[in-house]
C-alpha cells in the first residue's frame, strides 16, 4: 500500500503572470460536490481586480500585435500543455462538478479540444470578417477586425472548466486581454488553467484569474473606465441587470447573462469571437 | 483696397419646397394628430419660424409600434426579399428625382450649406438605399451564418447634423433586412424626415413599415424604452447613449450606438501640405463641424507646424461663412442656439486654459446663429478643447516629433470614432492606420463615407457598424457581428 502523505497545493489567484494571494488575506473554503474540503481559494478583493485591470492593460500592445499566426501558435501551445495536465483538470472537474471519472474526461477532452479549435481562429477572422469595400471613390477600402481591449470575463458557476475555457478562448483568440472572474465554487480547475498559461508562452497579463465572487468582484470591473467589454455570462442571476447598467457608463461592450448556463459542449459558432472585436475602415488613397 | 475676387450672391430658390404650416406625425401610412404639443422648427439661419411639428407623446409613440408590429408580422417580413428590395430601389429613386427639393429643405431646417446638402447629404442617402435595396435578397451570401433573419420593429433615433443622411442610415438597413421602423428624427431638424414620409407613399411602401415620430428626448425615451422594441439604435452624443444603454439593460432589445468623436488628423512633415491644409479644412469646417467624425484635434508634426498654420489660416480667411442657400458658401448656420452656447462656452474655456484663439475677420449675419471658423493652437492634450467634443467649427492643435508620439496624442481620448494621416509614404499609412484605435481611418482625405464602407466607433465613440455588409448584423437575429 502506498501510504505516502500528499503534498498538497495553495490555491491562489493569478495576476500579471504570478501567483499572488489576495491582497485583502482572504480565503474561503472550497468543497466538492458532497461538501468534503478541498481547499483555501483566494478571496480576491476590489484591489486585486484593479491590479488584474492593469496587468491586462499592460499586457494589451504586444499581444493585439502580435502576428495571427503567432498568437494562433502561443494558444495551441496551452491545449498541449493542457492535455499533459489532463489527469489534474479530471480529478478537479469530477470533484468540484460532482461527475463521474468518464463525464469529467468528456468535459476534460472537450475544453482542450474547444482551446484548439479557438487556437486555429486567430489567422481567419481577418479573412472571415473583414473585406474590401467598392466604395465610389479612388480609395482602397478595406475593413479588419481588431481586438476590443481588456474584456472582464464573469466565467460560469457550473461548468468549472469547459465553460471557462469557451469563455476565455475566444477572448484571447481575437486578441484581447482577460481579467477572469472564475466559478465561486468551482475555482480549482481555473487555478491549474492559471499554471498552463503561466507555463505556455502566454505572456503575463494577458489572462488574470481572480478566485472569489463575481457578485463582489463584478461591479468594479463593469464600472472601470480601463475596461472595454464585459462578458456577464457567469453573472449572478440577481446581479447581472445591475452590471449591465454599470457597464454603460464607459460604453463597455456587453454580452448579457443567458436565461440558464448554456451546454457548453454545442457548437459556439462566432458567436463568443464578434462580441469582442472591432471593425476599423481604412481609406487608402489611390493615385500615381 | 476692396478684394478683386467678390461674388456675387449665388441662392438657391427656395420656391422649390412647400412647406406646411404643421405637421403630424406619420403613423401607419398616414399623417395624424400627435396627442401631445407642437413645436417649432425654426431656420437657424434666420430665426424664422419654418413650421409647426407635432410632439410625439408614449401613447403616439405605442400607436406607432403597433403599426411598425403589425406591417412587420403581415406584410414587410412574410414579403418576398426581392420586392422588399424593389421598394428600396424605388425609395432611392424618388429621392434623386426629388434630390432639389431635398436639398433645399435640409439646408433651410439644418443650416448647412446647400452645397453640401445638394452633393453629399442627398446624393448619400439615395446611395444608401440603392446599396440596400440590392442586399434585401442576397443576404444568405453574406456571410451572417445561415438564414439570417431579421429582429421585428426597430426604434431609430438620429440627431440634428445629417437629418436625411442619418435617416437613410438607419432605415436602409432595417428595411433590407426585413425589420419595421419607429424613427424620431431630431427636435431641431424634423422636417425632411417628413418629406421622406411623403417619399414612402408615392413608393406605395405598405403601411407601418416606416413610422415617423417627431418630439424631443421624451419621445426618443419612448421609443427606446417601448417594450414592444426588438432593437434600438442611436446616432448622437455620448451622454445620451449612455443613458440609452441603461435603459436598454436587462432587455433582449439589441442595441447600436454611434455616439462622439474628438478625431485626431495626423499631419506627417512629408505630406502635400497644400493638399492637407485642404483635407485639414474639409475635416473640420465640413457641416460647420456637426460632425461626430470631424477632424477636431490636429496634429501636425512640429518641423512644420508654422508652415500649416500659415496656409490653413490663409485659406480659412477664404471661407466663405453665411447664407446657407447661397451656393457660394462654405460655412453655414450653427444648427440652434443650444448649440452655439455650447460652442461658446468650449472655446472660452480654451482661452482660459491657455490656448490661442484665432478667428479670420468675417462679417457674420445679424439675425440667426453664427460662429466663425475657429483655430487654438498652444493646445496642451490636457485642454478641454483637446478632450471635450465642441461640435462646432473649431480646430485645436497640437504637435508632435516622433510617429510614435502622434500615435500616443492621437488615441489619448476616451473616444474612437475617426482618424485621419496625411503623408505620401503608403507604408506609413498602414502602420499608422494599425495603431490608431479608432473605427475608420482616412488616409490623405477625411469626412468620406460610402453605403458600402462600415462606419462607426471604438471606445466611448459607440458599437455597431453602419454601412457595408457588417452593418447588416445590427438589424439581424443571431448575426454575428464582424
């Protein structure tokens, strides 16, 4: 018998490539499905998601430019390093989601497999969504997405890791930087996502992940003017009218809390790319 | 010495255009009653009253949503797409044929120069719904995802500085998608949009499709808030659509916004300075600077700075400011008094920050709303006229050394509507182009638009598109916005 005791591991936020714990020194108890302990997470505080913003930022002008290609390259990295982790993201998704070993591999497959079909998007939403405009002049006219900014992400309550990564992806994958809000009670799988950006050529600050409440963490980021867009998806029910208000202040980009968590293994089509990406038209003259 | 190169006074007729005393609202096909007060719409050139329009009040607003509902669910939306796209071809046909008349109404009610209502403000609109008319049966192929379809009744807001511009806007576009409109023209400018009603019946476009609703901000309230209201856009200021995108939270109504801009114009020490003193003039004089893509921050590389400022002052003490319907000018009327205050109380805040003022001599008209072409330079990006919208014929300057720096100044706003870079390296164009964040860029021009060109803004200067195949998405189910 092996009676070797486990080391076991602090659960932390992820901020600007680093593992910090909250500022505020809070933490609180995460169970899994049956209500045994797991872990101290992080309570991440109004200071650590305004930290988490100006990584972002920060982290903002090198990664929009970036080449397609070598973002596309950097984030099929991560489904590598991903699937080498495969064993700790099942144990983390079949505790934290209470399903069985072979319903927490799916979950498991599916989330790699969501990262790189994201992965292979970055080089085709030029030709995809942008184009030449005949316009009656003697102009080039050509229209190309750009990413939106810094998008604050509420991720999803139930699906801790799939639904993470269907949110997180496509954010990246147009060229955004991120600042995660991650499932309150399901922050585990979120953390070790955290050690395979840290380890796969993402740079820092591009992904921050914040442990902790996103009714508490929420309204600072739908209100801060650094921030570009919000994704309210994992917005408590009772909370998400309130965000979305805050977020009109700065004219943020908002894609609103479905009526329920949707399933996360349906096709998500452009449908979470568009919502953080701009068109900009550029008049290039013609002449001799 | 009296100036060799005089013109003569050159007006348009006004006789053209008939003018009712008063207008109601155009509900269901049909000009009714509004419930609500009337109100005047005065020629800012002048003062003089030009008619009396109709006040749409929450009920005349509901009236119209049923019949926008009722038009979309019987006949607009089960319609053919190609004979949805017949009637715009003809509604961009009757506005060339009636292109004068247009003209002249718009320059009157708005106090634009007539050259501009009578060779962009017409002649785009038109453009604007032959480019739709074509896209009402095509848009399967373009590529939106498969079988797009549209949302139902859209509430349309539009301001004051394009009234039929901003209405060909809006309306092409729902209509070609299949969706039914409820639009609120602006308080100080209704009255082409009432000569466009006239336009959809002799196009015998069927009732409800196309509800006019004049009135102020409560009545731009209603619409948005109207619960029967599948999508709402917006073309206006910054403030306002705020407020609009709090109203619309916690709704399923899709929303736009087309909102400022305090658009940075990029003069590079290699470009034709002719050619941009030009493009400098034209970007923010165009509309007297009514433009939320006016080119209101200059920045001109610092080598040749005065040589700029000494051409652009030369050439702006040949505007032309004064009677719209003179063919001649160049400058018109500011739009109402509201406004002219506002752009008194901008400018004289860059005075007291420090900023020069220069203004050309020019003899303004007694009567009506003036304000003379306007350049601040020693313009610190910390100015309010370096950050703050004016909205008026007013051009701040600031300087730079490195393309770098011009980059930096350039996006240091809240806003992200427009850019422009004049230079004759067409590299440089693109990479500055890259790093601008702003959503239409003009390189060695400005002030262009195009139906198939998407415009609109970044940051605090809204979303959505309009124009081209992206802005189909605003007015389609489950679009994918590009």
């Amino acid at each position: 018998m092996n009676d070797r005791l486990a080391v076991r591991k602090t659960y932390k936020l992820y901020v600007n490539g680093a593992f910090p714990r909250s500022e505020s020194g809070r933490t609180y108890e995460v169970t899994d499905a049956k209500g045994h302990f797991l872990a101290n997470a992080a309570r991440a505080s109004r200071k650590d998601a305004r930290d988490a913003v100006v990584a972002a930022r920060g982290a903002f002008a090198k990664w929009s430019a970036a080449t397609a290609y070598n973002r596309g390259q950097v984030l099929y990295r991560v489904a590598e390093v991903m699937e080498g982790r495969h064993v700790q993201f099942c144990e983390e998704v079949a505790a934290g989601e209470g399903l069985s070993q072979s319903r927490a591999r799916a979950a498991v497959d599916a989330a790699i497999d969501r990262w790189v079909w994201y992965a292979g998007w970055t080089d085709k939403l030029g030709a995809v969504l942008g184009g030449a405009n005949p316009v009656a002049g003697p102009y080039f006219d050509f229209s190309l997405p750009e990413p939106t900014g810094v998008v604050a992400v509420l991720a999803p309550q139930r699906s801790s890791l799939l639904g993470l990564v269907s949110v997180l992806a496509p954010v990246l994958a147009g060229g955004n930087t991120a600042v995660v809000v991650t499932s309150h009670q399901r922050p585990l799988p979120a953390v070790t996502l955290g050690e395979v950006l840290a380890t796969s050529d993402v740079p820092a600050g591009v992904v921050n992940l914040l442990t902790g409440d996103a009714g508490e963490i929420g309204p600072w980021l739908a209100e801060h003017d650094d921030v570009d867009a919000v994704d309210l998806t994992g917005a408590p029910a009772a909370r998400a009218l309130e965000l979305e208000r805050q977020a009109a202040g700065s004219i943020k980009r908002v894609v609103r809390p479905p009526a329920e968590e949707p399933d996360w293994a349906a096709d998500p089509g452009l449908s979470r790319l568009t919502p953080f990406l701009e068109t900009k038209t550029v008049w290039h003259p013609m002449g001799l | 010495m009296t100036d060799p190169f005089q013109y003569a006074p050159a007006p348009e007729s006004r006789s053209i255009v008939d003018i009712a005393p008063s207008y109601g609202l155009f509900v269901d096909g049909e000009f009714v009653d509004g419930t609500g007060e009337s109100f005047k719409t005065v020629n800012p050139a002048t003062e003089e009253v030009l008619s009396e329009v109709a006040s749409g009040t929450a009920e005349d607003v509901d009236r119209a949503v049923r019949a926008a509902r009722r038009a979309y669910a019987r006949v607009w939306g089960p319609m053919r797409p190609a004979d949805r796209g017949k009637y715009l071809f003809r509604i961009a046909r009757l506005l060339q044929e009636r292109a004068r008349e247009f003209a002249v109404l718009e320059s009157l009610d708005n106090g634009k120069p007539i050259r501009e209502s009578r060779d962009v403000d017409v002649p785009l609109a038109a453009a604007h719904f032959f480019y739709h008319a074509g896209w009402a049966d095509k848009l399967d192929w373009a590529g939106l995802g498969p079988g797009p379809r549209p949302l139902g009744v859209a509430g349309q807001v539009i301001p004051w500085n394009f009234p039929l511009l901003m209405l060909a806007w809006k309306v092409a576009p729902a209509l070609a998608t299949g969706n039914t409109v409820v639009l609120k023209p602006a308080e100080t400018t209704p009255l082409s949009a009432l000569l466009f009603a006239e336009v959809c019946r002799q196009a015998d476009l069927p009732p409800g499709v196309v509800n006019i609703v004049t009135g102020a901000g409560d009545t731009g309230r209603a619409v948005v808030e109207h619960p029967d209201v599948d999508k709402v856009a917006f073309t206006g200021s910054t403030e306002v659509g705020r407020s609009i995108a709090r109203a619309v939270a916690g709704t399923a109504k899709k929303l736009t916004l087309e909102l400022g801009g305090k658009a940075a114009n990029i003069v590079f020490d290699d470009a034709p300075i002719d050619q941009a003193v030009e493009g400098i003039v034209q970007g923010i004089f165009f509309n007297q600077g009514h433009v939320c893509c006016a080119g209101s921050r200059l920045l001109v590389q610092e080598n040749v700075h005065d040589e700029v400022i000494a051409s652009l002052q030369r050439r702006i003490g040949r505007l032309r400011v004064g009677d719209p319907l003179d063919k001649n000018t160049d400058i018109g009327a500011i739009n109402s008094a509201e406004q002219l205050a506002r752009i008194r109380e901008l400018t004289d805040i860059g005075e007291a920050e420090g900023a020069q003022r220069w203004q050309p001599a020019c003899e303004l008209p007694e009567r009506g709303f003036w304000f003379p072409p306007t350049v601040f330079t020693d313009v610190s990006p910390a100015h309010r006229i370096a950050r703050d919208e004016v909205f008026g014929p007013v051009l701040s300057v600031l300087t730079f050394r490195t393309p770098d720096e011009a980059v930096a100044k350039a996006n240091n706003t809240t806003y992200g509507l427009s850019a422009g870079i004049w230079t004759e390296k067409g590299s440089r164009i693109l990479k500055i182009a890259d790093q601008l964040r702003a959503g239409v860029v003009w390189a060695n021009t400005f002030n262009k638009f195009d139906p198939t060109s998407p415009f609109g803004g970044y940051k605090q200067s809204g979303y959505g598109r309009e124009g081209g195949r992206h802005g189909l998405t605003a007015y389609l189910q489950g679009a994918d916005r590009p």
